[in-house]
C-alpha cells in the first residue's frame, strides 16, 4: 500500500507542476527559484514543458491505480530524463541558489526516485482504490448485456481481484487472427466450446458469435453437424478445434489443411481460440458453478446439444 502511495504522490507532484504552467506559465517561472537563471521567459516552451509533466503524472498514476508497470515505467521516464538533466547541471554547473538546490532535490529529483523505486513494488495488475467495485460493476454490464450469470467473476473479485485481471488479460489472446479467416476462428471458438461445454457457456458463445456477423445458417449447422452444407472454413476450424481437444488422430491432417489455405499464423489464431474458448467454464466448473447442458437458441431458433 505504502509502495502505491508513493508512486501517486509523485504523479500528482507532476500533475500539479504541469497544470501550474499551463494555466499560468508566468507565475510559474516568477515564483519557481532558479528558472529566471535559466533564460527569458517563453511561454510556448513553457506550456510544452507543462503538457509532458501532465501527461507523464497522469499515465504514472493510471498504471499504479491498475497495477500496470509498463504504464508506470512509460509514465516516470520522461520526468527521469528531466531529473537526470537537472542532476548534470548540479553536478558540473551548481545551483543557481540554496533556493534553487531544494527546489530542485525536493521538487524534481527526489519524487522521480522514490516513485521509480516504489513502482516495483506496487503488485502487478492488482487494481487500486475502488477496483474491486469496478469488477464487480463491469461483471453486472456484462451479464445484462449477454444475460449471462456471471457469478464466478463475482467470486473471483472478492477471493483475488488482480488474478482476474489477469485472467481477463489472457482472454485478449483471441483477438490475434493472423491470416485466418472470420468463419474459420468462429468454428473454432463454437467447436472448442461445445466440446468443453454444453451449458450457459455454450449459449453465451453462440450469441458473441453470431453478433460477429456469423450467419446463423451456418451456426446451425456446425451445432447439428451438418457440414457438408455450410462454410467449409467454418467446418474446418470447428473440426480442428474439436480434434485438438480430443487428441485424436485427425489433427495433423487438419492443421496441415489450414497450413495449406491460410498459413501457419492461421493455426496459431486458432490454437488461441480454443484455448480461450474453453477457459471459462473450467474456471466455473472448478469454482463449483457448472451447470447441466441446455438447448441452445440460434437466432430463434431452438435446437438441442448432447454433452460431449
């Protein structure tokens, strides 16, 4: 906690410096000691200045808040550049004052090294302040939009909320496509996740594939396994992905085919969205919140799936 506290103090240290100059550059440079020494006054210079410590304060602290040290790290580099400067002009120059000196140790320097510590030690992707309800508020946005019971996500929020973001960083792994085609990533997602699962998991998938713009004639028929009929890109990234999770022996076969017509990145698109496919109701099943399998409902349509 203290860790993360440092890290805002100094982003709201430079915060304040930029919002100081851009909203009164001149005051700024009146009342700073040791500035005056440093030339006449120059208000777009000024204001550049300002706009760099704003911007930096602002992505320092958004990436303690999340826990993110890239962000940290992008945010305290330009104010480090900035400290390293003023350390080269004490060391070979001098202050311009004692004013001057602590102004710059206590005002430039110091802030820029404590924060650069502390930022190791913020916990990676766990959120701050207020994130735990934020979860839980993005959960509900997600379960209205879907009408999906999304219990889990709420446990999960309560038990370990930076594990989840974590978790919900790995699911990014499915928007990598590669050289493969949409209905070749749909069937691989629909066939990976009909093969995992048969329940609310199953419905949820169908319901994200088709507002990606699958047909639901095609849908349908990779669900009632009539795939002499549809998409034969669709059919054949529902098949890998169900030999994948199967072990059996037609899986070279298949990976070989959409070598052959889309590349080897294309194999890799789909490997992810299986993986991702069948993350969630793992996770539910090994947090008790499995359920039994479902008809599912294909724009209207209601058809019947038998459990794997």
């Amino acid at each position: 906690m203290f860790s993360r506290l440092t890290v805002y103090a100094c982003a709201l240290i430079l915060i304040a410096l930029g919002l100081a100059m851009l909203l009164d550059g001149a005051l700024w440079y009146a009342l700073t000691p040791g500035v005056i020494a440093t030339g006449p006054y120059n208000p777009h210079f000024v204001a550049d200045i300002g706009f760099a410590f704003l911007a930096s304060g602002m992505v320092l602290g958004i990436g303690a808040w999340m826990g993110h040290r890239a962000l940290m790290l992008a945010g305290i580099s330009w104010p480090a550049l900035h400290a390293g400067l003023h350390v080269f002009g004490l060391v070979t120059m001098g202050p311009a004052s004692t004013a001057a000196l602590w102004a710059e140790l206590l005002g430039v320097i110091a802030p820029v090294i404590a924060a650069g510590i502390a930022l190791f030690r913020v916990p990676a992707f766990s959120p701050g302040f207020g994130g735990r309800t934020l979860q839980h508020r993005l959960t509900e946005q997600f379960e209205r939009q879907w009408s999906y019971d999304a219990s889990y996500l709420h446990e999960i929020s309560e038990m370990a909320p930076d594990t989840l973001v974590r978790f919900q960083t790995f699911q990014g792994l499915a928007a990598y496509q590669g050289a493969a085609p949409s209905l070749l990533l749909a069937g691989a997602t629909l066939g990976a996740m009909l093969e995992e699962d048969c329940g609310p998991c199953a419905q949820l998938t169908v319901d994200m594939v088709l507002a990606r713009g699958v047909s639901p004639s095609v849908v349908r028929a990779l669900i009632d396994g009539d795939h002499e009929n549809t998409e034969p890109s669709a059919v054949l990234g529902f098949r890998f992905a169900q030999a994948l999770m199967q072990g059996n022996e037609a899986l070279p076969e298949l990976r070989h085919a959409i070598t052959r017509q889309y590349g080897k990145s294309a194999v890799l698109a789909a490997a992810y969205a299986v993986l991702v496919a069948r993350s969630y109701p793992l996770l539910k099943r090994a947090l008790g919140h499995g359920q039994a399998c479902l008809r599912l409902s294909v724009d209207g349509e209601t058809l019947n799936v038998k459990p794997s």
